[in-house]
C-alpha cells in the first residue's frame, strides 16, 4: 500500500472510476430543478441569485476569493488541486468565508493524507464497481424542488461478508465527491436518505468507532457540502448500537439536521 500519499493522488484515485465509466448518477439531462445530477455545468439565472444571496457569492467575490484561497493553500503548503472548480467547492461550502473555506480544505487533506491513509491510499477498483452494482448507494434520478440533490442508501445491499469496511467508505467518498462535481448541488445542497432496514450485527462488526468517527468527521466538516438533511428511517435493532457510538461524533447542530423516523430508542 502506498505510504504519504498527495492528496490531489488520492483524489484522481477515487475519480479513476469515472474512467472505468461507472455512471453514479443517472444524467438525464433537463433543467437543474428536476433533472438528474449529470454531467452539465451551467447554473441557471434562478440558481445564481441564490449562490447571491445565500452564499454572497458574486462575480467579484468569486475570483477575489478564489485567488486569497489559492494563496493560503501556499502558504500551508497544502498538496492538492488549486483549479477554481475545487476550490469553489469549499467557498460556496463556506459562504465564501475564505479562510473557514481553507479549514475545511485543511481538515479534508489531512484526513486523507495522515490520519486515514491507509483507507484512501489504494482505492479497490473491482470491489468499489461490485458495491455500486449491488444497489447500495446511487443518486436519485431527480432534485427536490428547490434544486437539491438527493443521495440514497440501502444498508440491506451492503454484503458485509463480500464487502469490506474500506472498500464500502471508498464507495461513499466517490459518491459523495461525484454528487459535488456538479455546481447546482454546490448550490442548492445535498439530501441523504438511508434506508436502515437490514443493519446486522455483521454491520455493526464492521463500523468500529474508528470508521464511525470518519463517518461522522467526513459528515460533518469534511465535504464542501451543504447539507439539507439527513433522513433515516426503517432502523433495525441492531441499528442501535451504532447510533450509541455515532452520536458522541456529532455535534448537536449537526444532530437538529437529522430526521429520525420511528426510532422509539434514539434520543
């Protein structure tokens, strides 16, 4: 395995995929508001009023940022993509707060490159082209009416036997990373619907409070996401082990953007 890799090799690891033509997102075209998440790069005049007036992002805030942001990755000698597309990722993220932009910048970098390494160094191929074949997680077809797009994940297909814990967080970094390609969902954010029916003991073998808490780092303030809500429903009883253990990773802002159906156990 690869020891102290870039982090820009880290990321051309997980977007080699796209290459091996394994389309997350079924991109069928049509406007922002309903269309699938595909592979179309415009914003619409209704989509960049709200990057105005939700992100105070604006032509001049935008290249002004870009290049003090490109300048702090200097100076912290930061070993990632300084193009503007990733770098407006963060700043739209964070409202165009350069320097809460670079933390996240920060933070992402050292996640891949120090603390989880040894998750993000080698990235499985064949493993990750299985689980997306399993029906695990894909984008949904369609943005909810305002624009965001929608992420859903199905524990049941997750084979614990076939499908390793790291293979499985490879799979959600390249679902996640595809999702923010696309400037509209940068804009409008992202939601995150889990279907928790069929969450095993095997399941809970596997997230030990090692990856539950990259689970929640990369939820949390990893990602240049902005999150509409988390959605998760149909729990198992196994499921409340995890959550015991998950919780303690999140903050109790980030807790009031989850919506907990009929969990009778979770507080």
């Amino acid at each position: 395995m690869a020891t102290n890799p870039t982090f820009g090799c880290l990321l051309i690891n997980a977007l080699r995929l796209k290459d091996k033509k394994i389309q997350i997102s079924q991109s069928g075209g049509g406007g922002e508001k309903n269309g699938a998440p595909g592979p179309y790069r415009f914003i619409s005049p209704n989509t960049k009023k709200k990057a105005e007036e939700e992100l105070n992002e604006t032509e001049e805030t935008r290249n002004s940022s870009i290049e003090e942001l490109r300048e702090l990755i200097s100076d912290k000698n930061l070993k990632c993509r300084t193009d503007d597309a990733f770098l407006l990722q963060f700043l739209r993220a964070r409202k165009f707060n350069v320097k809460k932009a670079c933390t996240r910048l920060e933070t992402l970098n050292h996640i891949f490159m120090k603390s989880y390494s040894d998750v993000f160094a080698d990235c499985d191929i064949g493993k990750v082209r299985k689980i997306f074949q399993s029906g695990f997680g894909s984008h949904l077809p369609y943005r909810d009416e305002e624009g965001a797009a929608v992420i859903f994940i199905k524990m049941s297909n997750w084979d614990a036997n076939k499908y390793d814990i790291i293979s499985v967080i490879n799979y959600l970094t390249l679902l996640m990373l595809s999702a923010l390609d696309e400037p509209v969902t940068q804009v409008s954010g992202l939601h995150v619907f889990l279907d928790l029916s069929g969450t095993t003991l095997q399941h809970v073998r596997c997230l030990t409070p090692r990856f539950l808490y990259l689970v929640a780092k990369g939820c949390r303030d990893t990602f240049p996401v902005r999150y509409k809500a988390f959605h998760l429903f149909n729990a198992s009883p196994a499921f409340h082990y995890i959550w015991a253990v998950l919780k303690f990773f999140l903050t109790a802002k980030f807790k009031k953007g989850i919506n907990l159906q009929r969990f009778p156990f979770i507080n």
